[in-house]
C-alpha cells in the first residue's frame, strides 16, 4: 500500500500583534502500515512558516534548522528524559491512532465502477482504440490490464496513473491501440482491493444504442438538408426558365 499521512494533532500557541506573528507546533505521524517499524514521529516548531527545529524518531533526536532552532536542539538533545519522553510517543501516541485509523478508514475498500468504449486512435499504428475507464475506487492501488483471445496484450497499451477525484475515490483510464480481427474477444480485467477475484469486461463491437441514436439522427439531418436543397434547386430552375419563356417587347 502506498505511503500514508496522518496528522495526528496539531497544537496552535500564536503571539498576535499588529504583524501578525504566528508561532506553533506540529506533532505529526507518517506510516505505510501498522508496524511499529514503518511508522515515523515527527515533532516540528514553525515561526511564521519557517520551521525551527525539528524532532524525528527516525533520527531519534531533536534537529534545528535555523540559529535559534539549532540552539534549542542542542539544549533539549542534553536532557535524556526529555528525548527518552520524545522517543516513546511514536508508540503511545502514533502506534494507537494509526491502528484505530486502519480499523476504521483505511482498511475499507470501494468497488470500482468499470466502462469500456472505443475512440479515434491517439497514433497510426492501428486503426481502432478501446478505452478503459475505472471510475469511485477506494484504496488507490488498481492493475488494469487487457486480454485478446484469453492472451495478456501489453504491447500498444498507454495508462494513466490513479487519479484522485477529490471525494477519497480515485479513476484510471487504459488505452489499447489495435487492429479488429473477426470472432476476436477483447476484454479489460481489473484487480483491486474491493473485489474477490477479478472483474472483466468484454468489448461489445456492436454499436451502443446511444451512438445509434446520434447516427439515426445526424443521418435524418442529412437527408433532410438534401432535400430542401432539391426543392431549392428545382424551384430555382423553374423560376429561370419562367424569366425565359417571358416575351420581351
């Protein structure tokens, strides 16, 4: 599972005057799993989105990055009991949270919701392209892959990176290039956390009945344009050889 941030707490103490200036701390957990070994503390004080120093239990003592910070991380790395204290908090104060959040956030999965549908190729290579779209899953790690005739194709294949939607759901989209055989059978199989065993869709060559509705219409169009013009035309035409026929004085 990829990295996963989590900000534990955040204590705000601001000294407001008429510049507005901001200090405060940051206690923080980042992780990629329940395990004490991938979990990491970090303890940070800013002035004014500048951060003084900082305390990571990776490093397992306090780090300062400016003339002050540097000064307050040499006078707190001399207090054993202050580290010892510092130290501990990744397991009383991150270990629990982080197991609570797995429970109850991030151990949950969405199903996604697959649509497969073809468009003018992005090369020349080949003269068809099928599309597909993954769309409302949740966690982020998908595998899109194609299937021809029972066979993997990974040749002429472009996909894009889980995108995320805003809303905690995530999309993907794969593009497969090819050229159409006759009696073939082209499905996109997708595995993910939410599903049991894979889910795979075929490709249905036969025109979706929304493009036959817009084909059905433009081609209405069409003939309809086609014969106003023949009205046009035969009126235009009669018109002139009445102007013909006319006897002139």
């Amino acid at each position: 599972m990829a990295s996963s941030f989590l900000c534990l707490s955040l204590l705000f103490i601001s000294l407001s005057t008429g510049d507005a200036f901001l200090d405060y701390y940051v206690n923080r957990c980042q992780f990629n799993s329940t395990e004490l070994k991938d979990i990491e503390l970090i303890f940070s004080e800013y002035y004014n989105k500048l951060e003084l120093y900082r305390f990571s239990s990776s490093v397992g003592k306090f780090v300062g990055y400016t003339e002050y910070g540097v000064k307050q991380a040499d006078y707190f790395n001399s207090d054993p009991a202050r580290l010892a204290a510092m130290r501990a908090q990744k397991e009383t104060v991150c270990l629990q949270n982080i197991v609570t959040d797995y429970q109850s956030v991030l151990s949950k999965s969405v199903q996604p919701t697959v649509k497969l549908h073809s468009m003018m190729p992005l090369s020349s290579h080949h003269p068809a392209m099928l599309v597909c779209s993954v769309y409302d899953f949740y966690p982020t790690e998908i595998k899109v892959s194609w299937h021809r005739d029972g066979q993997e194709v990974t040749s002429d294949v472009t996909s894009t990176e889980e995108m995320e939607d805003g809303d905690w759901y995530y999309q993907a989209h794969s593009h497969l290039e090819y050229t159409p055989r006759y009696g073939e059978k082209i499905s996109c199989m997708v595995e993910h956390a939410s599903l049991r065993e894979p889910l795979i869709t075929d490709w249905d060559p036969s025109m979706p009945v929304s493009e036959r509705s817009k084909l059905a219409i433009g081609a209405s169009g069409l003939i309809l344009g086609l014969i106003l013009f023949l009205i046009g035309f035969i009126y235009y035409r009669r018109m002139a050889q009445d102007r013909i026929l006319v006897p002139t004085n």
